[in-house]
C-alpha cells in the first residue's frame, strides 16, 4: 500500500490526521510520515491500520509489481489484492492499481448459496457489470435478477444481494469514491 492509498482510504471515512493517529496509538507525526511514504508500517501496525480503517489486511499489503515501470499502471491477473471475506461466499480483488483515482474497480465472486441477507448503504456511486452467471439485486422492497452482460448502478442506497444460483455469478464493478 501507497502512502496515497492510506490517505484515500482514511478521508474516504472522514477521518482527520489526528484522528487516525489516536485511533492507532500513534502520533500525528508518525502517520504523516506513513501518509507521505517516508516511513513503512509493520506487521502489528498493519492489522491495527486495517481495523481502525475498516478493510481487510491483505488490501493494506501492496504486491511488488512485475517490473519497477508498470507500478501504478498495470496490474497483473495473479497479482491483484484481495479484498477480504467481508460476507461468506464473497472473494473480492482490486483490479485497480491503487486508490489514489476518484474510483476504483473491484472482480467480485458470489459463490452460489451466498447472500447479503441485511440490507447496506454506502455514499457511494456504484456501476456493476455482470461478466457471468446470475444475481438476485433488491434495492428497496423491489428485486432484480441480472445475468452475464447485464448492468446496474447504486446510488447511495441501501441495497442487499444473493447468489441462490447454481453458478457462481462474476461481477466487475466501478466505485466511486473509493471504499475498500
């Protein structure tokens, strides 16, 4: 992770300098530093960084790129960032380089027999395209079924899903600003 990400990712949240040091038992001084990619976090400081910001630990732990002139612009297939289980039966990568962009695109697997049975609700604007299989969308009261080369988008709205397909249902998805 980019000194750039963790400042993405914490005024994403809101969250002031100060405030991000306190929450990690750091000074101000220290998470400038990180912020400005002066100094490294560690191991410990990585899984307190993760929880305080909300994201799993291995987005934080940024893959050495293949080669020194494709950091910040390609991003190999193997080599994505995984975004964590944050729901069972859901694995996310970030297919963007970084989070330093007004957005970030996210491959989603929806394992079939998973669900998001509580409804959630970002500030975010959110385009989803279905590369295969089916999903079950419910925005509000009212359900959606999409499939392979559908599209929906979300608006700061609260929304659930479910995957009671056979197949697993393969999701790219566009968000703005970026969350994970």
């Amino acid at each position: 992770m980019t000194g750039a990400d963790l400042r993405t990712l914490r005024r994403n949240r809101g969250m002031t300098l100060a405030e991000l040091a306190s929450a990690m038992g750091r000074s101000v001084g220290w998470a400038s530093q990180v912020e400005r990619d002066l100094s490294r976090i560690g191991a410990e400081d990585l899984e307190r960084l993760a929880a305080v910001l909300g994201v799993a630990p291995a987005l934080l732990s940024q893959p050495v790129p293949e080669a020194a002139r494709e950091e910040g612009r390609i991003v190999r297939a193997d080599r994505r960032r995984p975004i964590g289980d944050r729901h069972e039966g859901l694995f996310e990568t970030l297919i963007s380089p970084d989070l330093t962009d007004s957005f970030e695109i996210v491959h989603s697997r929806f394992e079939p027999g998973s669900a998001l049975e509580t409804p959630m609700q970002r500030a975010t604007q959110e385009i989803g395209f279905m590369l295969s299989g089916r999903l079950d969308l419910w925005f509000g009261p009212e359900k959606f079924t999409v499939a392979s080369g559908d599209s929906f988008r979300i608006r700061n709205e609260p929304y659930r899903w479910a995957n009671p397909h056979a197949e697993p249902a393969i999701a790219l998805w566009v968000i703005s600003p970026p969350v994970y």
